[in-house]
C-alpha cells in the first residue's frame, strides 16, 4: 500500500492536469470497450451453445 502510495503520488506530481482528464477519459472508454466485449462474448457463447 505504501508503494503504491508513493508512486500514484510522484506521478501526479509530475503530470499536468491536462493529462490526467486525458488519462481518465482513455481509462473510461477502455473500461467501457472491455465491458462490451465481455458481454459480447458471453452473449456468442450461450448462442453458440444452443
């Protein structure tokens, strides 16, 4: 926890906030891709397995 701590800080301190919202809006549409496909693929699977 103290690592992690330490690193997401020294991070921040070195991004400008410009890139942070950049960071947070990639992760969003990233997280938003991946549940897509998750659902999409489990979807296929119990057609496919009909």
């Amino acid at each position: 926890m103290g690592t992690v701590s330490g690193t997401a800080l020294t991070v921040l301190a070195n991004i400008g906030s410009s890139d942070i919202l950049k960071t947070a809006i990639l992760a969003a549409i990233g997280a938003v891709v991946s549940f897509s496909v998750s659902v999409g693929c489990k979807w296929l699977v119990k057609k496919l397995k009909r």
